[in-house]
C-alpha cells in the first residue's frame, strides 16, 4: 500500500507506464497470509518489484513505449517475471523507457521523458541548481530510466531493467541505485522483447547490493525457453559473506576508460575508490583494453543489423499497430512501420539494412563481428594476467538537465556516455553500478566494477565491501 501511494505521489516523474494496482493489492494479500502462517515462499514473498515495459507481462499491456505496442497484451509472462511472481514477489507496474529500450536518457518513448527524482531532492534544489521545478530537472538517463526512478523514489523495492549497451547501469548510476547486468546467459530472456539478442540481459536494480544478490539469486539458471541460457556455476545461495576479504584481489584500472569528457569529480571518486581499496590491502595496477575506442562504432553496426531484423516482426498484421492503408502488403507493412515506430527506431532499421546489403556485410557487419573479438579477447588477457574485477567509472559525469541533454550535439554526447558500459556487453561480462558519493551539483555518482564471466557472485561481494 505504501507503495502504491509513492507512485501517486511522485506521477511527476512519470516514472510509471502502467500501475497494477489491482493485482498488486490481491498479491499482497496473499502473501499477508502466507506470512502470517509464517511460510513465506522464500525471500522475496511479498517484496513490491516494477518491470520495464520491454518484459512480457501476462494480460497486462506491454507497450516498449512505442506507438507500435500500445494496447498489446502478451498472453505469457517473461521467465524472469515468472520466477518473482512464483517467489510470492508483488508486481506494482511496468515502468517507463526509450522505445524499444533504445537511447540513454529515458527521454525516447511515446509516454513522454523520465525525470530523476534527485530533481527534487534537497541537495540539489538547496545548491539552487533547480529554481524552475519545470525546466531545470535532469535525466534518469536510460533506457530503463523509469525502473531506476522507482527504486530510487522508494515506490519499488527491486526493478527489472534490460541492458544491451549500459540501460540498466546507466540510469542506475544517474539515479544512485545499485544496478546489475549480469552475464550474458545467466538469466533468461524469454519474454523480454529484443533489442540485439546477442547482448540482451535482464538487468536487476535494488537499493543495496544485498538485495541484489537475493534477486540474482532467485532469477539466474537455465531456462529452456532461452536456448542461450546456462545454470550458474555456483549455485550458491543469495547471502553475500559478511566479512569479505580484499587483500587477496587484485583490482584493475583500464587506462583506456580515461575517457575525454570524463568529468573531474567522477575522475576523483575514482581514484579515490581505488585507493580504498589500495588502502584495504588489494593490490590495484593498471590495465590496458586497446580496443574500448572502437567500441561504440562497433556496438552501433552490429546493434543496428539485429535491429533491423528483429523490428521486421512489426508488420501490422500480427500484434500491435495496424496502419489504415491497406492498398497492398507492402503499403501496409511501410505506413504501419512509419507510424509505429519513432524516428530513433527508424533510423537503426534503415542503417541496419543498409549494413546488411550484399555489397556491405563484409565491409560492416563481419568488420564489426571481427572488432567485436577483439574487444572480447581484451578483457580476457587482462583477467588471465590475474585481474580478478575492473574498478571503472559508470558514465561520464552526474545527471545531464532535461534541456541540455535533448539538444542535438548532445545526443552524440549520450551515445559517448555509454563508452564505459558498451564493452561488457559485446564480451557478455557481468558489471555492476555501485553509487559512491553525491556530485557538488547534489546529484549521484557512482562507479563500475566489472567481473569475469558466470563471476557474478564474486563481483557483488566485492560490490558489497565498497558499498
Ligand atoms: N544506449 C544504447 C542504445 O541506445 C544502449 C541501450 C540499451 O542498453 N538498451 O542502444
């Protein structure tokens, strides 16, 4: 219920696309008994959680902010939706983002932009870089920046986002939450509608890395809806160790993600962390990932051919928008396409067939693959030099305001953003975003820390030390 009443409360940050109250208020009525009989279904029996509106939810609307969805309602639910709902976890509503999970601001969808709830904050209204309510509030980043506001604004307690470039720890960075990509294939994607099925992974937001770690615990394994799934390694429980020891790790610090644009406070929690660890006893050295510069180019090829594929499904004749004009199949997959679909999601469908003709595969698409390895092989030879995690920051500098973020120049800044979360997932790492401290502005800022593949667990009791 209380809940529920923060997200009337805070509709200003239009957080929420659909709020299931209704079922929300039923669900935790069942788990009120079953709590009361003390046989709660595990830890997260009665845990209110929101979903980003890229993940089927049975029965209730799963638009992707997009023209193309709205009124659609999946018959099924996404696996890891399922499995919160199976643990007796109460779903309050689908949250907000870029259409089809595409850009880095939340600012993209049909219903409208995002706004951090650190806009209203104490800190950074008091620093009076906020006078006008209106105009001055700044980004949740994105594209799950919907999921991020609701746990940062307590309406959730845990969020699922998705991350194919950095959608989950970006918005989670920009919003102070702790937020999770997990490797690629520890959790199932079915149900979450794809952006590039190659990198796709659900992501977990929460207020602690604790919670985080009992979420991931109760969502990994293998799937066989998700043929690219695999079971954990350590099938461990979701309890992180209380005392946990650095002195045997050994932090690494890429000199590449000295990146231009990184701001000077965000360059200074940086290196303060790792003197924390230093301090600690962890041995902290530089590393070198020669390849992170091609990255995004690389990740905006490839990112844009499974586009291109994977938006044809969109056709207006088997879920979703249908187009009026039906003069011939052509003329209606075109105009329902063409009013679908905003102006980001068009442009990557075009760029994406145009890398994929003939003449253009090799010169693009194989490129891309080949850079893709390289960037890969990367991490691997720093982690096999005896690397055990990656301190990094999580994006260049605090929340952008609304009006300087959506001004063109800066788009391209946003793409630059997302220099420090691309990688992983062209390597399907695990990496997680852990807030540090608050910038002078009043807004959060946090770091990164990557892991070694299918090395979740060990990433987060990491995570939890710093925390
Ligand atoms: N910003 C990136 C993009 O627009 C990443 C998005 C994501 O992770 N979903 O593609």
């Amino acid at each position: 219920r209380k809940c529920l009443q923060r997200i009337k409360k805070t509709r200003h940050l239009n957080a929420y696309i659909t709020v299931t109250e209704e079922l929300a208020m039923r669900q935790a009525q069942e788990a009120d008994d079953r709590l009361l009989r003390g046989k709660p279904l595990g830890p997260l029996d009665g845990i209110p959680f929101s979903v980003k509106d890229n993940f089927c939810t049975e029965n209730i609307e799963t638009t992707c902010a997009s023209r193309m969805l709205r009124g659609y309602c999946p018959p099924f639910n996404a696996t890891v939706v399922q499995k919160l709902l199976d643990q007796g976890a109460v779903l309050v509503g689908k949250t907000n983002l870029d259409e089809f999970a595409m850009g880095s601001g939340s600012t993209d969808g049909v219903f409208g932009p995002v706004r951090n709830p650190w806009s209203y904050a104490a800190p950074y209204r008091t620093l009076s870089h906020g006078t006008d309510p209106d105009s001055d509030w700044v980004i949740t980043g994105g594209s799950s920046g919907g999921s991020a506001a609701a746990v940062a604004s307590l309406s959730s307690f845990l969020a699922l986002g998705s991350d194919t470039g950095g959608s989950t720890r970006n918005p989670g960075s920009l919003c102070g939450v702790v937020a999770l990509k997990p490797s690629y294939s520890l959790l199932s994607r079915h149900g979450l509608i794809p952006l590039v099925n190659s990198m796709d992974v659900p992501g977990i937001m929460s207020r602690s890395v604790h919670d985080t770690a009992i979420a991931l615990s109760v969502l990994q394994g293998r799937d066989e809806k998700d043929s690219t799934t695999v079971q954990a390694p350590d099938s461990h429980p979701a309890a992180l160790p209380q005392e946990f020891d650095v002195r045997d790790l050994c932090v690494g610090v890429p000199k590449e993600y000295h990146a231009p644009g990184l701001s000077a406070e965000t360059l200074s929690q940086w290196t303060r962390v790792a003197a924390m660890f230093e301090r600690a006893g962890a041995r902290v050295c530089e590393v070198s990932l020669p390849h992170t510069q091609y990255s995004i180019v690389c990740y905006h090829v490839l990112c844009c051919c499974e586009v291109a594929s994977n938006m044809a499904r969109f056709d207006g004749l088997q879920y979703g928008h249908r187009s009026a004009v039906e003069s011939s199949t052509e003329a209606l997959y075109a105009t329902t396409r063409h009013e679908g679909f905003n102006n980001v999601v068009r442009r990557r469908v075009l760029s994406g067939n145009y890398f994929l003709l003939k003449q253009n595969y090799e010169r693009y698409f194989v490129k891309a693959q080949q850079i893709r390895r390289l960037i890969t092989e990367d991490f691997r030879r720093v982690f096999a030099s005896g690397v055990d995690v990656l301190l990094t920051p999580t994006t260049l500098s605090d929340a952008a305001t609304y009006s300087d973020f959506i001004q063109e120049d800066n788009r391209t800044r946003s793409a630059q953003d997302d220099i420090f979360t691309q990688p992983v997932n062209l390597a399907g790492l695990p990496a997680v975003t852990v807030p540090t401290s608050l910038s002078s502005r009043g807004l959060p800022l946090s770091l990164q820390l990557i892991g070694q593949r299918l090395q979740d667990r060990k990433l987060l009791a990491v995570a939890h030390w710093m925390e």
